[in-house]
C-alpha cells in the first residue's frame, strides 16, 4: 500500500486567466437585469497575482436603468462567483459601461423605417 502524500506536496493547480476571465464574464451577464438586445455580452479581463485575480468587466447596458445599481450588482456577482468556482480572493473588479441602449430611441428608429 502507498504511503498518504501530504496536500502541501502533492502540487498545486493553476488556473489559467482566461478561465478566470469566463469565470467572470459569465458571473456579469447573471448579474445585469437585461442585456440589450442588440448590445453584446460582458466581456472580461483578469489579472491573478497570487491567487488573487483583479478583474475588468466592460458591459452593455439597457437604458433607463438604476447604472450604479446594476454596476454594485455586477461587482458583487462576479467577487462571489469567482472565489466560489476558481477559490480566489478578488479585491477588485472594475466595471466599465460600454454603451447604453435605449429601448425608445429604437423603436422610433423603427417607426421610421419601412
């Protein structure tokens, strides 16, 4: 029979940035109320240093909204998912708006187009 290897010298598992990054992409997109119909999908970008990842979030946004609202929800989303899946503390995650989409202007757009 084998003799137990102690955890510690077993070796460590690393996961790459981009699967933190799909991590958190994915994280936004749950977080947000709606994604614009015609916007695209958050996209995501992480930096791990010691097992902690600092992430940037860009997103789109359907407009009216409560923005700063959607942003906290987004931040919280993303933190909790990423220590949940990759176990990585995430001190910051930045999330930029892209574009606002606004449901009004295209449906005026619309009216006028025949």
């Amino acid at each position: 029979m084998a003799a137990q290897v102690a955890p510690r010298e077993r070796g460590a598992t690393r996961i790459a940035d981009r699967v933190v990054a799909k991590i958190a992409a994915r994280a936004a997109r749950e977080a947000v109320d709606a994604v614009p119909a015609d916007g695209s999908p958050p996209r995501a970008t992480v930096s791990v240093h010691h097992e902690a990842a600092r992430i940037r979030v860009s997103l789109e946004l359907e407009y009216p909204c409560d923005i700063g609202g959607q942003c906290g929800a987004v931040r919280r989303h993303v933190t909790e998912r990423v220590k949940a899946l990759a176990g990585m503390d995430v001190p910051e995650v930045a999330v930029q708006v892209e574009r606002l989409h606004s449901a009004q202007v295209r449906a005026a757009a619309q009216g006028r187009t025949r």
